[in-house]
C-alpha cells in the first residue's frame, strides 16, 4: 500500500479519486493519511481498513495541504485527531466518519479553523459524550448545512434541547442504536 501511494504522487493528473478497501489489519493508519494528502489532485478519497493503532497527526507534520474535498473515513478515528484533520483539509466539503470514538477523554485545547465550503457532515459516534460533540460543532461547523449523527446507546443526543442550542443547521438527522 504504501509503495502504490507513493508511486501516485508522480501520476497526479490520473489521481482525482482515491477509494482503498483492505481486508487486512493496517499496523498504523498515519503514514497512510499522510501519502494521501500529498496527493496533488485528489479530489475525492474513501478508505475502508481495519487499523491496530489508530490516526496519530500532529498539525507539526503539517507541512502539505491535500486539495481532497469530499472524505469517507470507515476506519476507527480518534475524537483527538479530528482537528489535525481538518487543518490538512481546507477545501474539504464532505466528511463521513464511521466510527469516531473518545475512549480517552483527554482535554484538548481545540483552535477553531473557518472552512467555508465545509458544508456536510456525518458522523457515527462510539463512546463519545455529548460535550465533546459540542466542542467539535462550535469549533468547526460554523458553515455545515447538513448533520447526521448516529450514536450507540447515547439518548442524550436525541434531547431537542441540546441539540437546538444556538447552532443553526439546516438539516439534521439523529439516530441512536
């Protein structure tokens, strides 16, 4: 995988979608993400693998910044890395994470980062509070228009209060299973 990627980089006019489906355990998603976003033209990206050791960027590694503008995340993603992200995605418009998880409830001290064509987002959530939803929405979904949100065993997020709060979203869905 890794040497596929980094053979892409020299075929960037052939490059405008990614989708990587992998039946075998990735040892460690992080250098994975990081070929990607060095991708000159890749517009849109899928990625679907099972990982040992989860998403680690740091926004110091953040020297590129990936063009990518519609992302599907099926791998487990860290509540942690979700603004390291985004500060690699300034164009993204489309993000779809299936199963983000905060099994460690670290503090973060989030910056909040205005991405103007970020307009959809869907998010399927594991162990992750309501408050830390909320940090990501006041930090980064100032422009969403569109928010789906599935939680598991979390009926906190159906509360019409919390979720009416002072965001203005034009659709939005909740689920709880």
């Amino acid at each position: 995988m890794k040497n596929i990627l980094n053979h892409s980089i020299d075929l960037p006019k052939l490059l405008y979608s990614l989708s990587i489906n992998l039946t075998a355990f990735i040892k460690t998603s992080t250098e994975i993400f990081l070929q990607i976003f060095r991708l000159p033209k890749l517009k849109y990206c899928k990625l679907n693998f099972q990982v040992m050791d989860h998403l680690n960027l740091s926004s110091t590694s953040n020297n590129k910044l990936s063009p990518i503008e519609n992302f599907i995340i099926k791998p487990s993603f860290r509540f942690e890395s979700f603004e390291n992200l985004l500060s690699y995605l300034p164009r993204l418009g489309h993000l779809s994470i299936d199963g983000m998880h905060d099994r460690y409830h670290k503090e973060i001290d989030f910056s909040p980062l205005a991405l103007k064509s970020f307009k959809y987002v869907s998010l399927k959530l594991y162990s992750l509070k309501f408050d830390r939803l909320e940090e990501i929405i006041k930090n980064y979904f100032r422009y969403i228009e569109v928010f789906y949100i599935t939680s598991r065993r979390d009926p906190e997020y159906l509360n019409a209060k919390k979720m009416g709060g002072n965001y203005f979203i034009l659709h939005a869905k909740f689920t709880c299973f």
